[in-house]
C-alpha cells in the first residue's frame, strides 16, 4: 500500500504542475481547452485518491493528527506531495525493506 501511496504523492504533484503550469495558460492564452480538461480530471482523480489513501495509509500506520494534516495540506500545495513523499513516505518504506 504504501509503494501506491509514494506513486500517487508523486503523480498528483505532478499532475498538478502540469495542469497550472501547462494547461492553464494554454486554456487562457492560446486559447486551447482540450489538455485542460485531460488533465483536470487526471488531477481531480489523483488528488482524491491522494487524500483517500493519507487516510488508509495513516490508519494503518497510526499516524496522528499532526501528520494526516501535513499531508491533507501538501495535497493543496504546489511541489508539497513530492517533499511529503521525500521526508515521510520513502524512509518510512525503506525501514520496511
């Protein structure tokens, strides 16, 4: 589970670069809708699967309150999901190997 939470972390962060930082002004300066839109639903599924799993994920690990909102916060911030996924997700799934 946790191999598919650091996947999805860095997918949405990266979805979310994408739609702000391509599509976005594609939409509105070049006046093509089509990629937003793509790309939109492909972040609207990975944001949502992001927050599902901090939750499946911080019950499995009895993660406390404290860090359920560091990453609800990360899921709203640009580049916050890949920090999240460096600092807590990749040594915690190397203390597993």
């Amino acid at each position: 589970m946790l191999k598919l939470f650091r996947a999805t972390a860095i997918l949405e962060g990266i979805s979310y670069l994408a739609l702000f930082a391509v599509t976005m002004p594609l939409k509105y300066w070049a006046e093509i809708p089509g990629p937003n839109k793509l790309v939109g639903y492909a972040h609207g599924f990975l944001f949502i699967a992001f927050i599902v799993l901090t939750i499946v994920v911080g019950y499995q690990k009895k993660w406390g309150v404290k860090k359920l909102l560091i990453f609800g916060a990360a899921s709203l911030l640009p580049f916050a999901t890949f920090y999240v996924e460096a600092k807590y997700l990749r040594p915690e799934e190397k203390s597993l190997n």
